[in-house]
C-alpha cells in the first residue's frame, strides 16, 4: 500500500465515524499518524516488534520533527 493509499485509508476510517474517538483525535495531533499507522500495521503482519525497525525509527524521528518529546516528559509528581 503506497503513502497516499495509507493517507487516504487514515482519512476513511476517521469518516465512517460521526466523531473521530479519543485515540484517533490524540495521534492525529502528533502529526506522526501516518507512521504509526505503518508501525502498526507492521507489527500486526509480523507480530514481532524487532522485524518493525525501519517504521519505529520512521515513527521516532516524526515524533522528534514534530516537537512530541515534550508531550511525553516525565514530571516529578
């Protein structure tokens, strides 16, 4: 499945709904979801994480590009 096609699949599903749910609204406003579309859809074709390297490192470096490492900091409680 090409980008488009998995952009396009993204999209789709997020319309069949009235309202796109909690998660899907959370990793959309990543910017990375069409990463970690990819990451998973990986890891449910292969059901092992380490054949999975080149979509998290994909899905890392959005997550870095678009600025989430601060969204993930730890605090002290």
């Amino acid at each position: 499945m090409s980008d488009d096609e998995k952009k396009l699949s993204v999209t789709q599903a997020v319309n069949e709904d009235d309202e796109p749910d909690e998660w899907d609204k959370r990793i959309f406003s990543t910017g990375c979801s069409v990463e970690n579309a990819k990451m998973t859809d990986c890891y449910y074709n292969t059901k092992d994480w380490r054949a999975c390297k080149k979509e998290m490192e994909a899905f890392r470096e959005c997550w870095k590009r678009q600025g989430n490492d601060q969204r993930t900091d730890t605090k002290d409680a």
